[in-house]
C-alpha cells in the first residue's frame, strides 16, 4: 500500500491445534483502487483468510460492470492462490441508503486437491466437451494459457478440495466384501424372520468385526511399511517412535545484521544466498541472447528423421504413465492427475501443443518455476544455510521432458553413440553386471 491508499488492513496470527492461521480484516472507501501488492504477499502463507469490505464491483460476483477496484481484487485472485468464498452483496451503503450494492469477499488459501473423492468420469467427459481446435494456434504462449486454464476450470467443477471426511485409513477391499455379506445377511434376517439366517448375520457380523480388529492392528500397520525406499508413513512412524514433532519453524532468521521476521523478507533473503552461492553464473547479456534467441536450426530429415518426427499419442500415454504420482504442482497449479485422467480428444490436443512446443520454443510459462526452501535434517533453524531450496516445475515440462528423453534415448541408442560398456542411466542395464564381468576376467586372468 501507497501513501496514497486509503485501504485500511489489520493482520492477526491465530493458531488452533497447533496450525498457523493469518487472519486479514480490510476495508476499502468507495472509489479507492487499492495497492494488493502487501496483501499478496501475506497471502503466500499456507493458511491465510482474507476477509472485509473491498467495495469492488466485478461481473465475477453479480455486478452489471466492472469497476477499476473490481479489476484490481480480479487480479489477485487470478496471480494467487485464493478462492472467492460466494457470499451475498451487502445492499446497506454509508447512511442506510440502497443505492450502491457492497459486496464482502472472503478469500481463503485453497487446500490441496481431494483425489479420493474425484468423478473421474466426470472430469474425462468435460474435458472432451471442452477440448476444441482454437486452443492450439501458433503462439506457444497463447495455447498454454488456453490450454492449462480450461484443465483448471474442469478441475473446479469435478475435484472438490479439502480432506476425506470420515476417512478410514485401514479400510480395504477385503472390510468392503466382508460389509456387503454383512448387509445382504440382514436383509435376509429382517425379510424371512428365521432363526438359521440370525445366526448366520451373527457370524457375518462377528467376521466384520473380527476384520476390522485385524486390520486396526500394530502388526497389520507394520507390515505395509517399506523401509527401502522412501516411504511418507514410515518416517512419520519413526519420528513418532523418537518422540520427534515435525512443526514449521517460526523463528526469526538473522541476515545482514537484523532479524527477518516477515515471510516476504525471509524469501528475499534466501533467494539472495542460493543467487550468492550458486555454481552456475549468466550474466545479463548472455541471459538475454538466451531469451531472446529464435528456434534453434533444426536437423535435415536426411540426418535425423526420428527428431524430425511428431510425438505420438502411445508416446504421451507411455510419459504420463511413467512420471511420479502424488507430487506437489507447479506455478500453474496442474496435477500430474488431472493430465491422466483426461479423456482421449483433450489429450490429443494436448499432444498438439508439445510438438507446437518441439517445432517452435517453450512457452514463457514453462520456464517458471516455484522454488521452497526445505529445512535440512538435524541443522538450526536461524541460519539461511541451514536450508535446502527444491523447484516445483509444471507438469506439461515434466511430460514433455520424459518425451524428449524417450526420443532422445532411442536416437542415441540407433546410432550406436554411447558405449557398450556404459551402464548407468541406461535401461536393463546394471552398474552390478559391470562389477559381475570386471570380477570374472579378474578370475579368468588367474586361472
């Protein structure tokens, strides 16, 4: 905010069991466009909620026009994480008078997609709906922007957010069957009244419960927990075993001889040790002959046909099916999900906009990337060294990447390139056959 803003915002943090809540209460006079540029800032915060009087009038919300204070808060809803909460326009202006309706817009940051609750059928058949041919045109930048807002838009309507309610973590499909014999048992009890089919609804019972028991139990937990490999559950259970608490660190950062308190300056902070310690330095004039570079030459179809050559659609499928499922989204807020369940129409469209992508340039939004700074293990809390920075990159690079790669593999592979006596990051190859033949022409030289 400005000096000359007449915005007025208070900020209050709030914890309930132990999460972090920040609370804004606002109030806009009428014919104020007000500087968001703080409020964004405060709404990077995981759980933010944004509430007040903004006086802003946008055909979003029930308006006939849009008004330069309207635009402003369209704005920071499009360039942020927050969701309108629909709520009904005050209709009460300065003085009881009804001339001028007021809206209250309550903002909240959006919780992470619900999958287990996702219409899959749904979803496939809008995207089918909406996939057209206008969304692919010669602007890379264009049919993403398109392309990603539609997928985003499909997501709203068929994915709802927020947890599982009444989620049984040890349910599986073996309680589901044993339920159904459970419920088909008493229908029969109830419909026939005889005494052999309440004893048999007394044994399906006694199964269900005896089932559930089993599957509440500290051996049945244990046994699905693979300690040799990553596994999210296990190091919480180790954690929990070693009376560690895994909580957000609030603790003020010294830099420069002050103490950052504020996320914004904490970010900055960071941004400027990974810029300062960084291996990799571009300077200005070769980052702008780097951006401002044309598509590179491409090879003659003589030379190369396999690069010359459009991705398939077996190809998309293959990289899809390929990527890590259950990660974190990127700038643009896409699931690797959402690209999987597409139905068969959007996804070829989507297979029109990477090879437009592979002829000409990526688009300006792939390049993006969202980085966060993870805390290292057994490191203080106050010191900018302490943290690790990892890139959230978009989905539609991850795919198109693992499409590259496949083809550029097979490429290199057909031409005979690398070694036979390479192993590593190659398929059906081991780096332990390597050691296997280094060991038996050891043997062999002996004998």
């Amino acid at each position: 905010m400005n000096s000359h803003d007449k915005l007025e915002a208070i900020c209050i943090d709030a914890w309930k069991n132990g999460i972090h809540f920040k609370v804004v209460d606002h109030y806009n006079p009428p014919n104020n466009v007000p500087d968001l540029e703080r409020i964004a800032g405060i709404s990077s915060h995981h759980n933010t909620i944004i509430m007040g009087n903004f006086n802003s009038h946008s055909t979003r919300w029930g308006y006939s026009n849009t008004s330069g204070t309207g635009k402003a808060v369209e704005k920071l809803l499009d360039n942020s994480a927050l969701i309108r909460i629909p709520s009904r326009p005050t209709l009460l202006s300065y003085g009881c008078h009804s001339r001028t309706p007021h809206t209250d817009l309550n903002s909240c940051k959006p919780v992470t997609q619900n999958f287990k609750k996702v219409r899959l059928d749904g979803y496939s058949q809008l995207s089918d709906e909406y996939a057209t041919g206008d969304l692919i045109n010669d602007n890379p930048d264009k049919s993403y922007e398109l392309f990603f807002k539609g997928i985003l838009r499909e997501d709203k309507e068929s994915i709802p957010s927020g947890q599982v309610k009444k989620h049984l973590s040890f349910w599986n499909e073996c309680l589901d069957l044993l339920k159904s014999e459970r419920n088909a048992a008493r229908c029969r009890a109830e419909n026939s009244h005889n005494i052999a089919n309440c004893i048999l609804l007394r044994k399906a019972q006694a199964k269900l419960k005896r089932a559930i028991i089993l599957s509440k139990t500290f051996r049945s937990f244990a046994a699905n927990l693979d300690f040799r490999k990553y596994d999210p559950r296990a190091n919480r259970f180790v954690s929990y075993l070693n009376n560690e608490k895994s909580s957000q660190h609030s603790e003020p950062i010294p830099a420069n001889g002050k103490l950052l308190t504020i996320r914004t300056e904490i970010a900055t902070a960071l941004s400027k040790n990974y810029a300062a310690i960084s291996r990799l330095y571009i300077s200005a004039r070769d980052r702008k002959a780097i951006y401002d570079k044309g598509p590179a030459p491409s090879p003659t179809e003589q030379d190369s046909p396999l690069l010359n050559k459009d991705f398939s659609y077996d190809e998309l499928l293959f990289a899809t099916n390929a990527l890590k499922k259950g990660k974190f989204a990127g700038p643009d807020r896409v699931f690797l999900e959402l690209i999987i369940n597409l139905g068969s129409k959007v996804l070829r469209t989507f297979l029109k906009h990477i090879n437009l992508t592979w002829k000409t340039r990526v688009p300006h939004q792939g390049r993006k990337a969202e980085v966060i700074s993870l805390l290292k293990k057994g490191k203080p809390t106050n010191n900018l060294d302490s943290c690790r920075s990892i890139s959230l990159i978009s989905v539609c690079c991850k795919v198109a990447e693992k499409m590259v790669e496949c083809k550029l593999r097979e490429f290199l592979e057909s031409k005979c390139t690398i070694s036979d006596c390479q192993a590593g990051f190659r398929r059906h190859r081991s780096s332990m056959d390597k050691f296997m033949k280094l060991t038996q022409a050891v043997k062999y030289g002996f004998c």
